[in-house]
C-alpha cells in the first residue's frame, strides 16, 4: 500500500486479476507485525487501475496515519479472496494439490510470481519446495478438481528433500 493525498487515503496494489471495488466487503486484515493480523474496516474504494484501487480505511484520516500502513501486507480471508479473485489470478492457485505423474505432492501455501514463470511453494515432508510453473513442466491446470498437474524434470525434488 501506497499514501495518497492528505485525507488519509491509500493506494492498494493487489493481485485479484481482475479490476474490482471489493463492493461488501467489509474489512480487510494488515500485517502490522509478523503473524499479527490486524482488521481494518473499510469506509470507501473507488478504482485507480486494473490492479490498483484508492482505499479509505476507518480511523485513518491523515497522510501521517496512512504513511504508518504502507508498505505492509494485506490481506483477505479465503472466503473473500475467492469472491473477488478472478479464476485466471494466480494467486487463485491457492491450496490447489500439485500432482507429479499421478503422485500427490502436496497443497500450495503461496504463489510467487517472477517474469518468466510461477512459483508454487508447498510443503514435503515438513521442508520448503518451490515448483516452477512454466511452460516446460505445467501440463494443466483443473479448477474443478482444484489440481495443477505438472511434469517435472528428474532430480528437481532432491534438491530440497
């Protein structure tokens, strides 16, 4: 998030896929501390860009207010990023299961979007695996059974197990 003007406003940048005014929604969650997530109820949104909008927050009513929140993560629960993420948002991705040849490997925690490519972060066996998603080793993508099916080169795995 981004201060804009001296009433207290802010720019939100998110990555719904889609222009959206988050219409009904009625708080959004800041992580002013790490794992502290702090609701914020909305008073306005009006839209800047396809992935941007202006926000007015309650209570925040200064740049001064609005300069403490910027540069934080925002947040939504699953319920609402569902309402208002559109399907081809990669991000949408979230708890998807990654299948390798048939083989479950697990659900995704987080997408990490980068120039060329993807990242999917899972967890196996308790350690951390980014799986690139690119045209090489995505094979499909299924909304309806929430699986992304990927082919991945030999080796890839052992480098984090």
């Amino acid at each position: 998030m981004a201060a804009f003007g001296v009433n207290g406003q802010l720019i939100l940048k998110h990555e719904l896929g889609k222009k959206t005014l988050l219409k009904d929604l009625q708080a959004i969650f800041i992580e002013e501390k790490k794992n502290s997530f702090i609701p914020w109820f909305i008073q306005s949104t009006k839209i800047k860009s396809d992935n941007e909008l202006y926000l007015s927050l309650e209570g925040v009513i200064t740049r001064e207010a609005a300069l403490k929140l910027t540069q934080k993560q925002v947040w939504l629960t699953e319920t609402d990023f569902k309402k208002f993420a559109a399907k081809s948002a990669p991000a949408s991705l979230l708890g998807y299961t990654v299948l390798d040849n048939q083989n479950s490997l697990g659900t995704i925690l987080e997408v990490i979007e980068q120039p060329h490519q993807l990242l999917c972060r899972l967890e196996i066996q308790s350690k951390e695996v980014l799986i690139p998603l690119n045209e090489a080793f995505l094979q499909k993508i299924d909304h309806r059974k929430k699986q992304v099916i990927v082919t991945l080169p030999e080796g890839l795995l052992d480098i984090y197990l």
